[in-house]
C-alpha cells in the first residue's frame, strides 16, 4: 500500500462500532517494514479513549454475539 492510499483513510480509533475522534493532536507515526518511509501519522489513543474501547469490548463479550457457538 502506498503513502497516497494509506492518506486517504480514516485513522480515527473506531470504538463501539464507530470511528471516534481522539481528544487530542498526539500522534506517532507508522513505517513501511521494506522502505522504511513514513505511511501515516496514527492518532495516540490516551486513557479515556481506552477505557472506552474496554469497555465496548467487554459488552460485546457479555452479549449474544457467540450465543450460537
């Protein structure tokens, strides 16, 4: 995958079935193993937005998503 595609998608956290906007400008970036070049900045995920990702993950676990396994 090239930078101009890897810039053309959302690199939002997606949490709770939805991408969310990170509640602040912090980012690293992401390298191309093979060329070493920068593809994207990634949003950092701080406290908040982690603690929201587990608990989504925890709700859907206590669901009825694997009732049929």
């Amino acid at each position: 995958m090239s930078y101009a595609e890897v810039t053309n998608l959302s690199l939002d956290p997606y949490v709770g079935g939805q991408r969310r906007k990170a509640d602040h400008s912090a980012v690293f970036p992401t390298y191309d193993a093979a060329s070493g070049q920068t593809l994207a900045q990634v949003p950092v995920a701080d406290r908040e937005m982690v603690d929201r990702a587990v608990e989504s993950a925890r709700q859907a676990l206590d669901g009825s998503w694997a009732d049929g396994l």
